[in-house]
C-alpha cells in the first residue's frame, strides 16, 4: 500500500527538523572545541605548538578539529531521542553560544587589559 502525500509530507518535515537540531547541536560541540583551545592554547604552551606541527598554524589546527566536533556533534545528536516540537534544544544552544560568546570576549579582554600593563 502506497503511503499518502500529506504523511510522507509530515515525516520530510519531522526529518528536516531532527537534521537542524543535530546540526545545532553540532555547532554547539564546535564551539565547545574553539574556547577550550583558544583558552587553554595560551595557557598550555604545548597546544599551540602541537597544533603549529599538525595542522601548519594553530588557527588552522583549531578550524579542523571544530569541523570534527561538529561533524561528531551532530551525528551523535542525531541518534538522540526526538520528538517533534521539541524546543529544549533551541534554548540550550542559544544559551550556551551566549555564555561562551562571554567567555571568549572575557578572556580576549583580560588578555588584551593584562598585556596592556606589562
């Protein structure tokens, strides 16, 4: 038996809506991985050189490895319990990108603010 239009319709839909909440979840874990090693990078002198070594320059090595994060969070987000109308994940991620937009500024102007005095 031949599934209707307007079913098929609902499950592209119901699909659509699974693949961008993965994907945001996906740009979360790349986020994630962009303020741990922009943070920790000047912190631990060995980050930034083992990127240096990896990847040719440390900008590079962190673009890379925020596409895997990506690429991980969003199929490991994928495979999660959805249903249709969830909304908690919206507020989870703008949540989440306002607090490390805060923790990047934060850390750029105490290094900015620090290396003024020196």
């Amino acid at each position: 038996m031949k599934p209707d239009a307007s079913s098929s319709l609902e499950q592209n839909h119901a699909n659509a809506e699974r693949w961008v909440a993965a994907a945001a979840c996906g740009a979360l874990f790349a986020l994630w991985a962009i303020t741990a090693f922009t943070i920790s990078g000047e912190f631990v002198g060995g980050i930034k050189g083992w990127l240096r070594a990896v990847f040719g320059h440390h900008w590079v090595g962190k673009g890379a490895l925020a596409g895997i994060a990506f690429l991980l969070g969003s199929g490991a987000s994928y495979l999660l319990p959805f249903q249709r109308g969830d909304t908690w994940w919206v507020r989870f991620v703008v949540w989440h990108t306002v607090l490390f937009l805060i923790l990047l500024l934060g850390f750029f102007a105490w290094m900015g603010l620090g290396n003024a005095y020196h």
